[in-house]
C-alpha cells in the first residue's frame, strides 16, 4: 500500500512539473504579433499631391490665356490631406470625409501698364506674382474593401462625391493682395467634386507587423492609393465666379484607424 502512496505522489509530482512552467507563463510574453487582435475602426485619415493647373483660361474659350501667359504652360502640384468618419461598416464602408488642400504658383510680374493691366509687350519685371488656392472639400465616401476583408485580394476600391469651396487670392511681390481693374484679387469659388480611386492594401504583404501596428497603435490599415479628381470649381457655372477648378490624379498614403 505504501508503495501505491509513493508511485501516486510521484506521478502527480511529475505532472506538476510539466503543467507549471506553461501555466505560469504571463499572457504578456507572447509577442503581440501572434495575437489575433483588431482593434475597433472608425477613421480614414489620407495625405496625398498631384499636379493641378486651375481653368482659369477655359472661360475665355481660347480668346484669351491669362493665367498661362503669365505662370507658364506646366501644372504646379496640389498636396491635400483628408480625414474621414467610418460611420457604417458592413458590406464595405461609407463615411464623411472633409479635405483641405494647399496649391500655389509663382512668376515674374508683368511691367505696369498704369491701369492695372500688362504692357503690350508683356515685359517681366523684377519681383514676385503669386496665385495660391485653398480648396475646403466635404464629402460622402465609399470604400469597397470587401475583396481585402474576406478574400485577401488586397484591392479597395472607393469613390467620393461633395461640395467643394475653394478660397484663392494673387499677391504682388510685397506681399500685398494685387489690384485687377480696380478690383482686390481675391475670393472663393464654390462647386462640387468627385473622385474615383484604387487603393492598395498593404497589410497582406506583412501581416504580422500589420497585427504589431494595430495592437499598438490603433492603426488597422494602410493603404497606397491613385485617384482621379474632378473639382468643379466655378460657382456652378456663375459667369462671375473664377473658376480654378481642375481635373487631375492625385496619388498618396492612407491609414484606417
């Protein structure tokens, strides 16, 4: 019967031994790229730039070319960044993005002619014209990201439509807004906008730093992504309103947190 004891003891010993060191290890040693963790997500925040030329000649139907005479045949660039609220999830997403954008060309100025307008012979003078447009967007978003969730195909399409304001101005050389014909130049135009894009994402391509990113910072996703624009930005075909609206790509980085 003793015997029996001592075999029992030593078997449970021997379990004990086995079963202890796993059980006491702490759930915070197991790296965090082994969890299956996904943190809640609700947000889109994008950077993007492309090259942008405001139609501002296009209204003069080819009579006239303001802009190009005085800044140039070549597009300057537009950078934008874009944030967005997630607010249905299910079979893709749809949100409300807001985005602001920055865009600024400069030239040599055009002599005086004493009325405000370029000599005849369009001769440059010494200093600095500048235009710059600040364009206000807010729109309605839906990204297709059903191939990434379900079948690992790493494409989202999406689109986006909305309202667009976009405020501009022309400083001379000192700083000061310019005159044209008596008048400041400077205001806002407004118009609406769409865009239709592809994003690439690139959590298929490392999953494991993917789940480490998520679980400690909230980001779900990253994405590379083109788009197309078109920004309508003529007061709905006011004939007083400049319009400086374009139709262009962009191309940039996005995050979904």
């Amino acid at each position: 019967m003793k015997a029996a004891h001592l075999a029992l003891l030593a078997s449970s010993l021997l379990v004990c031994a086995l079963v202890t060191p796993a059980s006491a290890q702490s759930p915070f040693d197991t790296p965090v790229e082994a969890k299956d963790f996904s943190s809640p997500q609700n947000f889109a925040f994008e950077f993007k730039l492309g090259p942008y030329t405001p139609n501002i000649d296009g209204e003069f139907d080819g009579g006239a070319s303001p802009y190009e005479d005085l800044f140039g045949d070549g597009s300057g660039i537009m950078i934008s960044g874009e944030a967005d609220w997630q607010i249905w999830r299910g079979f893709g997403s749809v949100g409300v993005g807001l985005t602001m954008g920055y865009f600024s060309r400069s030239a040599e100025p055009f002599a005086d002619d004493g009325n405000g307008g370029p000599t005849k012979s369009r001769e440059r003078v010494a200093g600095e014209t500048s235009i710059t447009l600040f364009p206000i967007s807010v729109l309605a978003v839906y990204r297709f990201d059903v191939l990434a969730e379900r079948w690992s195909i790493p494409l989202v399409p999406y689109a986006k439509i909305g309202l667009n304001y976009t405020f501009w101005w022309i400083r001379k050389g000192d700083g000061a807004v310019a005159s044209i014909e008596g008048n400041d130049a400077n205001g806002g135009s407004f118009g609406w906008q769409f865009n239709l894009g592809i994003a690439v994402q690139l959590d298929l391509f490392e999953p494991d730093a993917a789940k480490s990113l998520d679980a400690n910072s909230g980001i779900n996703h990253s994405y590379v992504f083109f788009e197309m624009m078109h920004l309508a930005a003529d007061g709905f075909g006011s004939e007083t309103t400049l319009d400086v609206g374009d139709t262009t790509w962009l191309a940039g980085l996005a995050i979904e947190f």
